[in-house]
C-alpha cells in the first residue's frame, strides 16, 4: 500500500538552488523529446528507454554536459520513465481509437518551457532526513523537520510523522515559487475494521445541487470559482495593464496565482471534508460514471468549478480509509429518464424538464431524485443484492 505524505519548505534563499535543479530537469526532459523525435524520423522507431540513459549518461560526463550531473543519475532515470509511460500511454490510446470510435485524441508527450516543469523526483539517493540518536538533540523539535538534499539542508514544516519505508521523494514548485516536498511511502496492508451504519444511498450529481441523494438529501456546491470572480476579474484586468518583463507585472501575476491557489485550496478542503462525512454515514455509496470530458464541452467552467472528477478521486481514497464500499453504474444507464416505480423509460425528457410526470403509472418525479434512486438501484443489483429501497437496506452488511 502506497500513501504520500506533502510538506511545504520554508522561504529561504537557499531555494533557489533547487529551482535551478528543477531548471536542469527541464532541460534534460526537452533533450530527450528531441531525441526522440530525431531517432523516430530516422529510423521509424520507438527509442527504448534504456537505450536512452545510457546515451544520456555518456553526455553528462562530457563538459557540454556536465551540469546535468548536479541533479543525479537517479532523476535523470526518472525523467526518461516519465517519458516512457507517456509514450505507451499514447500507443495505448492510438490501438484503442483503432479498434473502436473513440473521438478523443491523446497527444505524445511534447516540450515543456522551463518555467512550467514543476517537479523532480529523487528515489533512494539524492536525499536524507536528519536523525539524531542523542537525547539532548532529540528534545528540540526544531531540529526533526530538516531534511538534506544534495549538499544543502533544507526545513520543512512537518505537521506529521512519516509512516512506512521511503521510496521516493518529488520536489515539486508551483506558479508562487513555493517548494514542496511529497514522500511516496510503502506501508503494510492493513485491514479496515469498520462499525456498520446499515445506511446505503445513490446519489446523482447536478448542476444546481452538487449532489442529490436516494433517500432525500441534498448537498448544495458552494461554487468557489463563482464567489471569487470579481477578485479574479480585477486582478486579470490588473495584470493586463502592467509592462512586460517589469517587476510590477511579476508582482500582479503572484497576485492572480494566489487567488487561484485560494480557490483550488478551498474547494480541496470542502471536498476531503464532505467525502470523510460521507464515507463515516454509509456502508455504500452507489455514482454514475460520468463523461466529465463531454460535459466540460457543454457546460464549461461551471463543471470544473464544481469538480466532479476530483471529487470521486477522493472519495475514493477516503472510502478505501473508511473501510466503506463505493460502486459505480455504467454512464450509459438512463438514470433520469427511467421512472423508479414501474422502470418505464421517457425518451423525450430534456435537460429543461425538472419535474415530470410518469405517463404509465401517473408518478410526478422530481428529475434528480429519481436519477439518484435509479442509480442506487442499478447499484445495488449489480452487487446482487437485488432491487431494494434505502429502507431495506438496514441489516444488510456490506
């Protein structure tokens, strides 16, 4: 089991030689796209990755080369890995597209400008967190949180412990210049033991109301986005008067990256904070599979703003904590046209129609509570627990 732990380094002039360290790996990064492209117009051929680290090492010893040496043989092995999933993942993508009708198009990986590449990831050398075995050293706390890399020792705010055995570090920047550093550790497998709440739900997702469960619950998005576009107007607009390439516009820029870093933050906090509620109420909780893609193409900024896909991605992370199961139902389920009485399907229902009503057994439904009971059905049978209502999901355990 896998679990990363982040830290954020304190301010310090001495951050400026990892941004230069960040700097290298771009460079090397570029270098290898290029190399790449130039072996495929060539010979028509995919350039094998370990072919590709022994070529960049003979380079890093020449003196052309030779500040690729300040980063290590380690990130420099991880840049071409990087590189490497991003091809098999582009081949992937080009046999399925083959093979079926899929319309959306991956791209190989291309070059990066300096400033946008963001991390650098350390794995077993490169590296190591102070421990002192004397008592006197130990009963400052201050002198826990720093951490050596290269040859300069850095602290960090280290607001917990570092669980298991250390396989990687990244050092990752973002746009304010802030570092952090992100431990990927291997921890034993544990098993969850779990309290049973005996509650189970579907819930569908919505455009006015976040989420809208199975069994008369509805969760309202605050729209983090949305409350902050003034401020995110006034600084664009801000921005935009200021000359290129002056200090006024560098300081206008930091201004409109933390507006946007607030916002990210923000809608980061409430989402941990509803999917650990949500997982701490329900056994199981049943979603739809959506093509948040498609519906980004529909709805724009407003989907991104209320951040589905982020969403289940924690969620599912937190349910996996919680020992509580989720289960999702195929995209392609008409959950909001299908009455959840007598399963008759209205073709015609358009994304207009809030309210309808059941042409066979005369039902007025309200659109998303009716998705979100359809879904907890679909999930529940598909688990083969049989079409069962909330209510009658009491004593099952799951």
């Amino acid at each position: 089991m896998r679990k990363t732990f982040s830290f954020k380094l304190y301010s310090s002039k001495k951050l400026k030689g990892l941004h230069n360290q960040i700097n290298i790996a771009a460079s090397v990064y570029n270098h290898c796209i290029a190399l790449h492209r130039c072996y495929y117009k060539i010979f028509g051929k995919y350039l094998n990755k370990y072919v590709l680290q022994k070529h960049l090492t003979k380079l890093k010893n020449s003196k052309k080369y030779e500040i690729w040496s300040s980063i290590g043989s380690q990130a420099i092995q991880d840049i071409t890995d990087r590189i490497d999933r991003a091809y098999q993942r582009f081949f992937d993508h080009v046999k399925e597209r083959a093979s079926s009708k899929i319309k959306r198009i991956v791209s190989p990986p291309t070059f990066k400008k300096r400033k946008k590449y963001k991390s650098l990831t350390l794995k077993q050398a490169g590296y190591k967190i102070s421990e002192f075995q004397s008592n006197e050293l130990c009963q400052n706390k201050a002198l826990t949180n720093r951490i050596k890399i290269g040859k300069k020792i850095f602290k960090f705010s280290k607001s917990r412990e570092i669980e298991g055995q250390i396989k990687t570090l990244t050092i990752k920047r973002n746009v304010l210049g802030e570092i952090y550093l992100f431990f990927s550790c291997e921890l034993p497998e544990t098993q969850v033991s779990r309290t049973m709440t005996g509650k189970s739900a579907g819930f569908d997702f919505g455009l006015k109301t976040f989420l809208t469960s199975s069994d008369d619950f509805q969760i309202e998005s605050p729209l983090f986005f949305k409350q902050a576009q003034k401020d995110i107007a006034w600084a664009n607009k801000n921005l935009s008067r200021k000359k290129r390439g002056s200090g006024h516009r560098y300081a206008a820029r930091l201004q409109l990256a933390r507006i946007h870093e607030q916002v990210a933050n923000q809608r980061k906090d409430y989402q941990f904070k509803l999917a650990k509620k949500l997982a701490a109420t329900y056994d199981l909780l049943c979603f739809e599979d959506l093509n948040i893609e498609a519906m980004k193409r529909l709805w724009g900024k407003k989907i991104s703003d209320l951040g589905f896909s982020d969403f289940i991605k924690i969620l599912k992370y937190v349910c996996l904590q919680a020992g509580s199961k989720i289960q999702f139902i195929d995209r392609f389920y008409p959950s909001s046209k299908e009455c959840h009485q007598c399963r008759f399907i209205k073709a015609d229902l358009s994304l207009r129609d809030r309210i309808w009503e059941c042409p066979e057994c005369h039902v007025i439904h309200d659109r998303d509570k009716n998705a979100a009971l359809n879904i907890f059905r679909e999930g529940t049978s598909s688990l083969g627990l049989g079409n069962v209502r909330p209510s009658q999901l009491v004593a099952i355990s799951v």
